[in-house]
C-alpha cells in the first residue's frame, strides 16, 4: 500500500513540475508560398525591384479554409498546453497602434523597414512562428489534404524543424477536419522539438543581431574610433556586450569608424520581471549606457523586427 502511495505521490510531483515548466508562445501564420499562389499578396516596388509581400489580412477576410486551418492548430497546440498568439487580433492590434502612433511613415523609394512578418511577429512577440501551408485534391469521391507545418525562430527566422505529410482520403471536405487527418499523428514529434529549441534557448540565449552606425557629420563629433580614456568607442561596445551577453557570446564580422554589425548575440530570454526581451529592448540598454556620463552620446534606436535592432550614434 505504502509503495503504492509513494508511486502516487511521484506521478503528482512529476504533473505539477511539468505544468510549471515554460513554454514558447506559438502563432500561426501561412506561409508566403500559400499566399502568393492563393493571390492574397501586395507587389512593392522597392527601389526598382517587384517584391510580393504576403497580405496576411485579406487572406483572413477572403477565405474561410484559412480560418479554419489556423484554428484547428490552435487546437492540436492548446491541447499540448503551448500559449498562442492570434494572427487575426495582432493585425488588428498592429493597425490600431498604426492610426495612433503613426508608426510607419512612407520612405524614399517605397524601402521597407520590416516585413509584414517582421511587424506582427514585433508586435505579437511570440517566440516561434508556425508556417502552414497546404493543398487539398481530389482523390474520385474523395479529398485528400497534404501539408508542411515548419516551425521558425520569431526572432532569427532560422527553421526549427517541419512536419508534413498526405492524409489519407476522406469524403469530408473541410480543411480543418482534413489537416487533423493529416497532421495528428507527426505532432507529438513536432512539439517535442519545438520544446527542445526554447529549452536551449534558455541556456544559451536567445539569438539577435545588432547594427551600430555613425551619422555623417554629427554635432557630437564622434565615430567608433574616439577615444574615451585609453579605449576606442568600439571597445567599450565589445566591453559592454561581453558583460551583458549570456556567457558573453556574439560575433563582430564587421567593423570600421562608422560602422560595426554583431550577429549571433545571445540575450536573456526574460528580464527580472519575467517579460520576453527582444533585440529593440536589449539595444536601449546599450543606448541608455553610451547616453551617460562619461560618454554623452547622442544615439537613436531603429527596430528592424523581434531580432534585429539599430543603433545610429552622434544624433537623436
């Protein structure tokens, strides 16, 4: 009896250890083939040359298979207890904080600064990005739905793993019931390396990029060469990030007096308070650092989405 209970016991601690374990925040999106063969894109002329840029609202308002398709992962998702952002209520957002803020502003030659993914990713700051795509044929009587699900670190857009695969043929002709056919049993497989990705992200950090430029001319005289002491501003940036990073991890490929790029910069995943950092927040703390004394700098911050971020030294 007493080893019974004790078997009990162990199961109900290993329930509750596992609840409180934290998971990355999912969004589903689809995917810019899916968009752009299904006419949901807008053509961009930047700087001579056409880009298509899915157009994620119109799909949603346009066709009812999406919803269905989007919500029907949520489901599987949800089921496995991982938190979800909505795709339909972070446009709505973004669109709102658009008219009240006026945070986008036309640029000389149409250039964009983010992508459409970029900015909902930015604004929804979930972890990993779900890109679904899928077709349906017909098999006689029957449907037969076949699909890829690739999971995308929201901040790098580097591919975490995929699952993809052809139901077997059904009469039911609704998209949701046809991707549960399809997609159930690659799931558990799926899920598990979504969880090992954030779970190492946890340890090393997560990955960012960061840019420091120079304006031209500045009032304040300076570029990465000024000296501060006996240290160059470029090593007093590498000072600041070795301290700051995890295990002071990043990369300077590049670096000259006006400017320097840091890729593979490996940040904390939460703050003291326990909210998400992004590569935005993490540069206004460099920004904070080089506006004080001794340094007085004059910086602007520029976001590039959830992983990259610019700081530009020597104006506001």
């Amino acid at each position: 009896m007493k080893k019974y209970l004790l078997t009990i016991v162990l199961m109900c601690a290993a329930l509750a250890a596992s609840a409180q374990i934290k998971k990355p925040e999912l969004m589903v999106i689809p995917s810019d083939v899916w968009c752009i063969s299904n006419g949901y894109y807008t053509e961009i002329d930047n700087l001579g040359a056409t880009t298509k840029v899915p157009n994620y609202k119109q799909a949603l308002q346009e066709n009812m298979g999406l919803k269905l398709a989007i919500a029907k992962i949520n489901d599987l998702m949800a089921e496995r207890q991982f938190p979800l952002q909505s795709l339909e209520q972070t446009i709505k957002n973004l669109e709102q904080r658009r008219m009240e803020d006026n945070l986008t502003t036309s640029k000389a030659g149409n250039e964009l600064a983010e992508s459409p993914l970029d900015e909902v990713a930015r604004t929804a700051k979930c972890d990993i990005i779900l890109e679904l795509s899928w077709d349906v044929k017909k098999v006689g009587p029957k449907n037969s739905l076949s699909y890829i699900l690739e999971a995308r670190d929201a901040y790098t857009s580097k591919s975490i793993g995929a699952a993809s695969g052809t139901g077997a043929p059904s009469i039911s002709a609704d998209v949701d019931v046809l991707l549960e056919e399809a997609i159930v049993s690659n799931m558990d497989n799926f899920n598990n390396r979504l969880m090992d990705h954030f779970t190492e992200m946890q340890t090393i950090g997560r990955e960012i990029s960061l840019d420091i430029k120079v304006f031209a001319n500045n009032p304040a005289g300076i570029d990465l060469e000024t000296e501060f002491g006996d240290d160059e501003l470029i090593d007093i940036i590498n000072n600041w990030l070795q301290v700051n990073t995890i295990q002071g991890r990043f990369s300077m490929p590049y670096a000259s007096e006006n400017v320097a790029n840091f890729t593979q910069v490996r940040i904390p995943v939460y703050d003291e308070r326990g909210r998400a950092i992004d590569a935005n927040g993490f540069a206004k703390q460099l920004s904070k650092y080089l506006r004080k004394e001794p340094y007085n700098i004059p910086t602007k911050v520029l976001v590039k989405g959830l992983g990259r971020a610019v700081i530009i030294l020597g104006e506001k």
